[in-house]
C-alpha cells in the first residue's frame, strides 16, 4: 500500500526523484492499493507518474477533486487503466485478512455532508492494525475532524502517529493526541519550506507528552519494522 503521491510541478514530480526510485530498489512492481489522503497538490502530484509506471489493483480516496490539471489526469488515468476505484464517504473496513487490518476512519458522513468543500478536514484518515501494532495516518485533518475522531475513543490508540497537516498549528490538538498515544510521531515536512511547518508549540506539545519524534526534514526517510509483536525504528 502507497499512501499520497508527493507533489509535482514544471521540474519536478516526487514519483520520479523519490517513490518510484525507492520501489524499484525494493522490486516492487505492483500495488495492491493507493491511498489518497485528498486532492491537494502535495498528495497528489505525484500519482499519476506511479499509475503510468507500476500496476496498481486499488486507489482509494475521498472523492473530493480540485478543478486542477492534476486531478483530471489522476481521474482519467484511473478510467482508462481500469483501476478499482473505492471513494471513503463514511468509514468503512477496507481490509481484514488474518492479523492485518486497515481502517478507513475519516471521512464520517455526517461530517462529510456539513462540510463538503473542506478538503484538509475530509482527509482519508486510516487505521492500520498488524498483529499488536497499530499505526494510524491523518493525511491534513485539523482540529474540527480530530474533534470528530475523538469519539472512536480507545480505538484512536497508536504506537506510530503521522503527524497530520506536517505539524501545522492549525491540528495535534492535545486531547486528539492524548486519545492516541503513540509512542512515535513521524511529522513529513520539507526543509526550508514557507509555511514553517512544524509548528513550535506542536513540537512542544509532543515533547511535553514523552512521544519521539522523527521528522522527514531533519531524518530523511523514516522507516519502521514490526512483525505484529516488535516495533522498531531503524531509520
């Protein structure tokens, strides 16, 4: 499973410098599924180089589109590929087969339809269980959706957080990430960019909770390894 594509612009596509590079390294040459998170350029960029490059059975998204040059490719290539296409309007199982397990928590319905223009907050929010490891993928909710997935109550419970937004201010609000607890918070951000993701106070809230952070523009790649029992952090 790939989750979000980078971002692409005039001279460069995440699919090409980053994820297919490290999927052929790692003779990877069929997803079983594609998650979109959402639209937003940054997510999507850089899918539709993976879709023309790597067989892909499933993508899964929120069904919520830009009116971008980007999201018409995404769309076209998904028609004309044949690609099994499962759009999230409420939570659902996406998988279950053994000791894996993968959640769709977010987009909820009602949510969904009182705030159907809100893109960051409708975010495809996943749960993945494996054996006694669970990780959980907030794509860019802010604090309305947490708000929401704070009613899952002990299921939010996580040993790896994705740090959602790229630690904008604007989410990890405290009781979402109390309701969490990960023992890791990964924050994907670039060096230098113009937001000044991630957040000082963020960064502080996690640090104060005891939870370890790694971060994409300080670490590079982060990468975990579990067999259902021992989770371990190797890069």
């Amino acid at each position: 499973m790939l989750i979000d594509g980078g971002p692409r612009s005039e001279n460069f596509d995440a699919a090409d410098f980053f994820i297919l590079p490290f999927l052929k390294r790692k003779h990877i040459r069929h997803l079983d599924t594609i998650v979109l998170s959402h639209a937003d350029n940054d997510h999507i960029g850089g899918l539709p180089q993976i879709l023309r490059n790597i067989n892909v059975h499933r993508v899964v998204d929120n069904g919520i589109y830009h009116d971008s040059d980007v999201c018409r490719l995404y769309k076209y290539l998904l028609d004309s590929l044949g690609v099994e296409h499962v759009a999230v309007r409420k939570p659902m199982v996406l998988d279950s087969t053994g000791s894996c397990c993968l959640f769709a928590l977010q987009p909820m319905k009602d949510f969904l339809r009182m705030n159907p223009d809100d893109v960051n907050n409708n975010s495809v929010v996943l749960k993945l269980i494996y054996g006694d490891r669970k990780f959980l993928f907030t794509g860019d909710i802010e604090k309305e959706a947490e708000q929401a997935l704070v009613r899952y109550g002990d299921f939010l419970q996580a040993d790896v957080l994705k740090i959602a937004h790229h630690g904008s201010s604007t989410s990890s609000s405290e009781e979402f990430v109390r309701n969490v607890k990960p023992e890791f918070a990964v924050i994907s951000v670039s060096k230098m960019n113009r937001f000044g993701f991630p957040s000082e106070d963020v960064i502080d809230r996690l640090g104060k909770m005891r939870i370890k952070i790694a971060r994409t523009d300080y670490n590079g790649a982060v990468i975990f390894r579990t067999n259902g029992k021992i989770l371990e952090r190797i890069r």
